[in-house]
C-alpha cells in the first residue's frame, strides 16, 4: 500500500512540474481530487511557505511561481 501511495505522489510531482504555475488553492483542489479518486481515507494537504518545508519527500506541489509548497501526510487511522 505504501508503495502505491509513492507511486501516487510520484505521478503528481511529475505532473505538477510540467504544468504552468498555478494559484495555490486551485493547484490544491486538483491534487485533492487525485488522492479522493486513488481512495486515500484520511489525508491531510497543507499550503506552506518554502522555509516551513521540513521534509521534501512530503511536498507534492509548487505554486504561486515556487514561493510555496502544498505538502501531503496520510493520517493513519
């Protein structure tokens, strides 16, 4: 499960790289939509500024031109 979850947010780095930059909310609710439909219970994405990043394997996004990042942590139940 772990690695399909990898493989998840892998496709959505590479995505998210190619794409134009993009407002951070819309960025966020495309991401979102993609983790509701692969069938993650219970995540959490959260919108930070680059120096709160503290663990780069959890970022999954970029916006607002790199100023920020959208950040991924799935909550065990």
């Amino acid at each position: 499960m772990k690695r399909f979850a990898l493989a998840i947010i892998g496709c959505m780095l590479a995505t998210s790289a190619l794409a134009a930059p993009k407002p951070c909310e819309e960025l966020k609710a495309e991401i979102e939509a993609k983790i509701q439909a692969s069938g993650v219970p219970s995540y959490t994405l959260e919108i930070v500024k680059n120096d709160e990043v503290h663990d780069q394997n959890m970022v999954v996004g970029s916006c607002e031109n790199g100023t920020k990042k959208i950040i991924y942590q799935k909550n065990d139940r």
